[in-house]
C-alpha cells in the first residue's frame, strides 16, 4: 500500500502490521489442528479498498487493476471503468447474466469503498428478462440491506445497470401502466403500513420516474403486507412489498436526483436528461417537512438555508 506518512507513523504502522501477522500465524497454527470446522482463519486481512473490494465481491485479480486506475481516476468514474472491463472479460468469460451481476455489485462495492453489506446483501440477483415486444433488458433485484449504501449510490447503481445493459446490446425496460401504478401503489401500502421513508414524493414524480428509468427495480419482498389492486402482474413475482426497490426509486432516484445529476453530468452518461425534470419538481417542494411538524416545536433551519445545520455522517 503506497501512502505518505512521517516516518514515526510509519514505524507505528509497520509494527501494527508484524503484530498482526504474529497473531495470525498463530490463528492459523491453532486452526491446523482440525479442532474447529475450518482449517483455516474465517477472517482475511485486507489493506486497502481494493482488497476489501476483491474479498467482498470480487471477480479475483480486480484488487491489482483497482490499485493501477485509482491514480488517475475519481470513485464513481473509477466503479464505470471497472464494470466495463468485468463485461469485456479481462477479469475471465463469463455468460452476459453472470457478467452483469458481476460488474454491478463490484461496482457498488467500488461506490461504498467495500464498508457496507450492500454489494453483498443488498443486491438479491441480477437478471435478463424480456419486454412485451420481445427485446430483452436488465432487471435489479434489491433487498433491505440496500439501505446502508446511502441514497445517492443506490441510485448510481441503477446508472450502472443501465450503462452494463448498454455494453451488452440490451434493450431498455419498457414499463408498463400497471406495473407503474403497482410501484406507486407498493410505495404507499409501505408508507402506512411498515415504515416511512426519508423522503415523501409525489406520484407525478414517481411515475415519471418510473417511466423513464432504463432497467427495472425489481426486490425480494421484504415485509408480510400484500397490495390489493395490483396483484399477479407476469413480470413481478410477488404481490408483498420490495423494501429494498421502493427505497432504491423513493430515497436514491428521485431524493437524491439532484446529486446524481450532478455525477451524471460530470461523467458525460446519456440517455438520464430526464432527471433534470426530477430535480427540479424536488426542489419546489423542498419545504414539505413542514407538513408533518407538531405544532409548538422548534424549527432548527430550511432545507439548503445559508447559515443552516447540517449533519454530516461517516460510512
């Protein structure tokens, strides 16, 4: 691992990394005795972002090629970069299913620096299906543990599912009304009865959005609750609600729209201008936390108030 530091820190870490090694030659000493069910130590050590990626996800030997790109590429450009060459095959063949899957959660893992479950737990699988006219496009399957990647990467997932779907010769999801309106319907039926989300978006919104987004965001069903209009629809394949999907749309696309239109932007991605008009229909209601506000307690600051509270808080 290539990093500056004064050479009293970096004696202080040297020793940090002879003691573990002592400690874990003697875990492994300890294992080879075939008294536990493995042989070997269940945790590896990674050293830097790019071991915790590889460990993580994988495919084996990104770590190297993860390491030689960050020189000269930012995070998000680096994670497209990655996932291209996860389906061009320099990492070995795979089948397109197989290589979508691959180049989605290492790309994620790349996003949230392989810290959280999200990569591993928060994406249930990754799929080609088919569209009415018979094209074919890519579907993502999220889960609950989606949920600690933050929103703003939640969303870039899907922009990496759309920019692999477009590597492979895909064809966009083509949604249609009833599936849109089952999403809005799901989205409410969680909001009374499991849980709220950050944000509180219109079903005009929603349903542009859905409208225009290139893959589909699909889930495992995360809750016991069932919608009652929208039911046994062919391409959906549970009538229960998919936590992990609604916040992916509700909190990542359309609550974070103006921050992934900002990295979309920057990294030149065609085909998401239609989330310039997300944007600005949130910005509108930027106030709508009122609504919800007891009477009689304090107000801190606005939203995006100069001079305002922010928190900001770590991985």
């Amino acid at each position: 691992m290539n990093v500056q530091m004064s050479p009293a820190y970096a004696q202080y870490v040297g020793e940090l990394e002879k003691q573990l090694e002592e400690l874990y030659a003697i875990c492994q000493k300890a294992r080879a005795k075939g008294l536990d069910p493995s042989l070997e130590p269940e945790c590896k050590v990674a050293r830097d972002m790019a071991d915790l990626v590889e460990g993580l996800v994988g495919p084996k030997g990104v770590a190297e090629r993860i390491r030689e790109l960050s020189l000269k590429l930012p995070r998000e450009e680096l994670a497209f970069k990655i996932a291209e060459e996860i389906v061009y095959g320099k990492f070995g063949h795979m089948e397109p299913e197989v290589a979508a899957e691959q180049a989605v959660r290492t790309a994620l893992a790349i996003l949230t620096e392989g810290l959280t479950a999200a990569p591993v737990q928060g994406i249930a699988q990754v799929k080609i299906k088919t569209n009415p006219d018979r094209t074919k496009y890519l579907a993502i399957y999220f889960a609950g543990p989606i949920r600690s990647a933050g929103g703003t990467d939640q969303a870039l997932t899907l922009v990496i599912g759309d920019f692999v779907r477009r590597l492979l010769g895909l064809d966009r999801y083509k949604p249609t009304n009833e599936e849109i309106a089952r999403f809005i319907e799901e989205i409410r039926l969680y909001e009374r009865s499991v849980s709220r989300f950050q944000y509180h978006v219109s079903d005009e919104e929603l349903w542009k959005t859905l409208k225009w987004l290139p893959v589909e965001v699909s889930g495992t069903e995360t809750d016991p609750v069932e919608v009652s209009s929208y039911r046994n629809l062919p391409r959906i394949e549970t009538n229960r609600v998919r936590g992990g999907a609604l916040r992916v749309v509700n909190d990542g696309v359309v609550g974070r729209a103006s921050k992934v239109w900002a990295i979309i932007e920057k990294l030149g991605i065609q085909g998401w201008d239609w989330l310039k008009d997300i944007r600005k229909m949130s910005e509108k209601k930027s106030a709508g936390f009122m609504d919800d506000i007891v009477a009689g307690r304090p107000i801190f600051s606005f939203p995006s108030r100069h001079g305002g509270f922010r928190l900001r808080y770590g991985r």
